[in-house]
C-alpha cells in the first residue's frame, strides 16, 4: 500500500495581527524611489537645458569658456590670450631673472587644439554634478616655429646647468688635499620648451625645470680614500723589483702619478699613471728585452729567413697593481715587477709564406767620411731584412726610432741651416738616399721625401732624400715607401764584394766608401729586369727646392 503524501498545514493568523506588505509598498522603498525620479528629473532638465558644445565649468589661463559652442570658445581664448602674448614673463634660472616674450619667439595660442582637449558635454551624472561646484582647467596648447625658442633655452642653460664635482684627492706637492663631491644640475630641455610655449598664459614668473646630477662619490668615501690609500702611499719610497734591477720610487714620484676615480658606492679607486710614472719605466728598462721580428737574408742570392724573436717587457697593469697594494697601510712598500711576452709582429712562419725570391731594386752610392760610415753602418745593420708587408708603409724614421749616442751613433757632419756643421747621426741621408733610389728602382710607392737643401754632386739629381728627427726620435723629415704589390718586400744588403758592403742592413765598417742597397721581392726575373729598365728609362725628376735644415753628411 503506498503511502500518501501529507497535505501542508495552514495557519491562521492571530486574532488583532496585520499581515506584512510587500518590499514595493514599504516606506523605504517608495523614499529612495521618489529620490531617484527626483535626480532622474533633474538630470533630465540639466541635459536640457545646458547649451554649448563645451562642458560646464571649463576654464583655460583663468577664462571661462564652459558651455560655449566651439567656434565662439575659440574665438574668446584669441580675444583674451592674443594680447599676453606680447607681456613679458619672468623666467627664474637659478639665481637669474631671463626675460622671454612669447611673440617675439613665435609663439601662437592654437585655440582649436585648447578648445578640443576641452572635450564634450560629459553624461556621466556625477561628473555633470561635480561640475556645479567646482572649476575644470584645461591647459593652453600653443605652437612656436621650429628653433624660434633655441635662443631662449640656451640662455637658461648657462644659467641653469653647473656639472657634477665629483670627489676626490689632489696632491700639493706630497700633501694630499681632499676635494669633497658637490651635486649639479642641468635644465630638463623638453619641460623647459613646455614652460615657454604655456607657462606664460598662467604666471608672470615661472621657473625653469632643472634635473638634478648627484655625484657618484661621497664625503665618506674620500675621507676613507684620504685615510687608507693618499696618506699611506707618500709616507715613503717605495721599491720595485725587477729581474736582476731594483727600482725605487720616491714619494713625490707617487704623488705626481696616483690618481683617484669614483668607483661603487661612494668609494674612490686609486689608479697609478703609468705615464707620469717615467723614471720608474727608465730604471726597468734595462730588464727588459726587446723583440725582433723575422727578416730576410740573401745568401748568395738565395733567400733565407732569419727566425723572429719574441720580446719580454713588463706588465704594467699587473706590476702597477701589485705596487698599489703594497703602498698601503701595513705593507713593506716593495712589489715585484711582472713581464709579459711580447710576440713578434712578423713571426717565422707568415715570413717563410711570403714567398720572397729575388732582387727587384737595387743602388749604391759612395764617397763619404768614416765617421758618417760609423753611421751608416749601424743605421744599415738596423735596417737590414725589415719586411715590407702588401699595403705597408715603411717610415726610416719608425723603423730606426732616436738616432743617438745611445744608439750607437757618433757626430758626423750635417747640413744645418744651410751649412756644412756637426752632429750626432750625422751621415744618414745617405743611407736614406741610397734606400730611397733602391726602393724607387724596385717600383715602391713615394709617400714622403724631402730632398738636401742644396744640389750633393754624388747624388743623382733630383733623386737624394735627407731625413731628420727630433733627440727623442720624433720624426721631422721622413722617409716613406708603401709597398703596394701582392708580396712581401724587404730591403737587402748587397750581394756584391766590395771594400764596404753596407746600404740597407750591410754589415759595414767606419772605412766604407760605398753603399749598396737592394730591394727583393717574389716576382719572377724577367719582370723585375722590366721593371728596373722602364724605371731607368724615367728622366729624373727636378729637385725643386727645400728649407735649409739638418740633413745628410757634406763630407
């Protein structure tokens, strides 16, 4: 049998009790309904009766425009803004006043763009209810020839813009002098153009927006530098060891070469200058060995290379740092010296691959005075097997450097200011002048010889070449050649037997009485005989003239 479902029970209300209303009938609902048809209404008349284009309470530099059409918003802000245009206002750079006239720099008030950034009557009711209370300002939007403010910004920036002091320690002698950071400043270009071009219509007197430079280095941070690093590090000498040569630095040696940069954190990093540091170099020098690259011989015309040899000098870098540790606070102020191999420019194997076989060009010339063949004959041993590489030029002056006593050279006679005279390297013009015809011969380009000052009867005409350099081996008159074929070329000795062998690397004695100098390369035979007859067939060039200077020997 099924069970039947039980029917709802239903209850009567107690006698005197008031059934409950409905949510839409209750009190509260009908106030708040009656307050949204009110605001509705209200709304409703607002968007009814507001005219213009404009919306309410719209103002621009201080004029109303709200509810104005477009055409007459734009129309009052040309009444009203036009004239301000020709008022001055006050810029304030600093501690400077710059005057600035927005006509006279091109400036115009685009009433059409201000009136459009000004929008359109708004829907939002908040918004359109806010606007009964308060004030929208919108900026003027103005426009200026290109460059017409350049003059105006130029001036703020020598008013406005002071550099970073960074910090730091200089050196009065072995005294060392903090120099704290100060900040900067430089005008901000692009606000700055933005001032000009609006900051009239609103202020008589407007300032310049400036960029602050903070610097990298703090008060603290040169103090710790003064205390740990300058004041220690000139306190005494200090030594540096080399191989087999001790070198000593003296505190006033220190103070002209440490130096400081800003480093992390407000710090300074102390830095030795390794060219003010000179004597140091000097008494290390002879430590070091320098290198050779690989050359060429001719041995019985048959050519051979001479192997390159790798040089040794010091590390700077590393033998500097290791002397900065050791200056400091509790060191015993004493650094080793550290070397560093320094490979040959041109090593045996490139040389070997070059493929140079015989002699393209070939001179001699003769008749000068044992002391200018002392001379010549080291300039020659300097010089002899230098290689030439394709699209090389070679300087006799970079090849040699200083031409000294402590070179090995000795005073022989000179032309100076015209006159025969006396000095150190005297003779090696013609050395220069034999090289320079071997070299001419063998089809090298001329990029710089200057010829004596007067006619040398032993010379060819038009065809001698002087040089001239400086006691520290910088070049004042030159000898150059480029090499601008496919091989290698390389100046030779001659392969003659004469009473004194030398040019370009013979090895001569001081009683040489000739200079043979000859040029090999890889072309075959037959060319290189074509190309000395078609450079033998040339008429030689005219001298020309030259100033009177030091020169060759006259002797």
């Amino acid at each position: 049998m099924v069970p039947s479902t039980p029917e709802p029970t239903e209850y009567l209300p107690r006698v005197g009790e008031v059934p409950p209303k409905p949510w839409w009938r209750r009190p509260p609902t009908i106030a708040a309904a009656a307050v949204l048809f009110v605001l509705a209404v209200l709304y409703v008349l607002d968007l009814a009766l507001s005219s213009g284009d404009i919306p309410r309470g719209t103002t621009v530099a201080g004029v109303a425009i709200g509810g104005m059409s477009k055409s007459t918003a734009e129309q009052t802000l040309r009444d009203e803004l036009t004239p301000r245009l020709g008022r001055p206002v006050q810029v304030l750079a600093g501690d400077r006043e710059i005057p600035f006239v927005p006509a006279e720099a091109g400036v115009r008030v685009d009433a059409g763009a201000t009136v459009a950034a000004a929008g359109a009557q708004p829907l939002n009711p908040w918004t359109r209810l806010m606007s009964l209370f308060r004030d929208r300002e919108i900026a003027v939007v103005a426009e200026a020839d290109p460059g017409a403010l350049t003059a105006t910004l130029d001036e703020l920036r020598a008013a406005v813009d002071r550099p970073v002091v960074e910090g730091g320690i200089r050196f009065d002698g072995t005294t060392p002098v903090p120099v704290n950071p100060q900040a900067g400043q430089a005008l901000d270009a692009a606000r700055a153009e933005e001032v000009l071009l609006t900051g009239w219509a609103t202020a008589e007197r407007v300032p310049a927006p400036v960029l602050p430079r903070p610097p990298k280095t703090t008060p603290d941070g040169v103090r710790a530098a003064l205390d740990e690093i300058a004041l220690p590090a000139v306190a005494a000498p200090a030594t540096v060891r080399g191989d087999g040569r001790d070198a000593t630095l003296e505190p006033a040696q220190i103070a002209a070469a440490l130096t400081f940069q800003p480093g992390d954190n407000g710090t300074l990093v102390p830095r030795l200058d390794r060219a003010k540091l000179g004597p140091l170099a000097d008494q290390l020098a002879p430590t070091e060995k320098p290198g050779q690259d690989a050359r060429m011989r001719f041995d019985n015309d048959r050519p051979a290379v001479v192997p390159a040899v790798d040089g040794r000098a010091v590390d700077w870098d590393q033998t500097l740092s290791g002397l900065l540790e050791e200056i400091r606070p509790g060191r015993d102020r004493t650094a080793d010296a550290r070397y560093a191999a320094v490979p040959a420019r041109i090593t045996t194997d490139r040389a070997g691959q070059l493929g140079i076989t015989e002699v393209i060009g070939e001179f001699t010339t003769g008749n000068f005075a044992p002391d200018s063949g002392m001379n010549i004959r080291v300039v020659a041993e300097k010089v002899s097997g230098a290689i030439v590489l394709p699209g090389e030029t070679f300087s006799l002056n970079g090849y040699t450097g200083p031409r000294e006593a402590a070179q090995g050279y000795v005073e022989a006679g000179v032309i100076e200011e015209g006159v025969p005279e006396r000095e150190v390297g005297g003779g090696i013009s013609q050395f220069a002048t034999t090289l320079y015809n071997a070299a001419y011969f063998a089809g090298m380009t001329d990029v710089e010889h200057k010829e004596h000052s007067y006619y040398i009867s032993r010379y060819p005409a038009g065809r001698d070449a002087t040089v001239f350099q400086n006691p520290d081996g910088s070049s004042v008159i030159d000898l150059k050649f480029a090499n601008e074929s496919p091989p290698g070329w390389r100046p030779r000795r001659s392969g003659r037997r004469s009473p004194s062998p030398c040019g370009c690397g013979a090895q001569g004695t001081s009683r040489s009485s000739r200079c043979p100098a000859r040029a090999a390369t890889t072309s075959t035979r037959t060319r290189s005989r074509n190309r000395r007859a078609a450079r033998a067939s040339r008429p030689a060039a005219s001298r020309g003239s030259a100033p009177r200077t030091r020169g060759s020997s006259a002797t």
